[in-house]
C-alpha cells in the first residue's frame, strides 16, 4: 500500500448511554490506581485502519505525580493539565468526568447533584512533566 491510510476522524462518538465528544474530559481505565486514575481530555478521535478507533489525549496530574507532591491546600479532587499528549486505543475510556477552575467546583459540591461525586475535578494549575515546573491557575511558578 502506498501512502498514508487515511483516518476517519469523528467530533463525538457513543458508548453505552454516553456521548463522548471532542473536548470532554474523561476517566480511563488504570489497573492497580483506584485512588489516582488517570484523567485526559479528549483531543481527537479516528478511525484508522483495521477499524481501530483511537483518542488523543491530553493529560491531568494529579498532586501526588507532581515533583511537589500533595498539599494540604490541594484539595481531594485537584488536577493539573498538561502539554503531555498521546494515543490510546477508545476502549481504554471508562466513563466522562469533569475537569473546572476551582469557583465553579465550589458552587458545584454544594448542590446535591455533585456533592458525593467521584468525576468532578477542579484546575490547581499547570505541570510540566519534562521540566517538573509547576504553575498555579495564574501561571506563576510554584516553588518546590
């Protein structure tokens, strides 16, 4: 065959009752992490060859994965976004969560619809895994 195959990109597709769409945060399936699972946001998704479907994804930290760790002002449900990208296979994608700045996690955990929910995350920040800098939601640097 010559040439690239093509993809067949899509802007949402369907999984089970859900509608997962270009954007979307998303919880993915990692064995043996039942307390820090790993969270993305979908970039892209295709259709390649061999009806593979596959997402790409772009990557949350959490605290604990950081260089500075855990902070008590963290919270339990903070994340921090990042420029780390790859590409996984759909199925890997367990259900969609999530991912807002810290006010709107704030009025959200007081209503009753979100108060004991497990998929909703607030922004800490930004991390750089290849530098280990920290960046608080401002962009200042955090210090280690």
């Amino acid at each position: 065959m010559k040439g690239k195959a093509k993809k067949l990109f899509y802007k949402a597709i369907v999984r089970g009752k859900e509608i997962i769409r270009l954007g979307d945060c998303a919880v993915f399936l990692s064995a043996g992490r039942p307390n820090l699972p790993y969270i993305g946001r979908i970039q892209s998704m295709w259709e390649s060859w061999g009806n593979n479907m596959v997402v790409r994804v772009k990557w949350f930290y959490h605290p604990e994965e950081t260089n500075l760790g855990k902070n008590l002002h963290d919270g339990k449900c903070a994340l921090y976004q990042s420029s780390h990208i790859d590409e996984n296979d759909v199925q890997t994608i367990s259900h969609k969560c999530q991912v807002v700045n810290v006010e709107q996690y704030e009025q959200m955990v007081k209503t009753k619809k979100y108060q004991d929910s497990e998929d909703l995350y607030h922004l800490a920040g930004t991390y750089e895994p290849t530098t280990g800098m920290i960046f608080n939601t401002d962009g200042v640097p955090i210090i280690c």
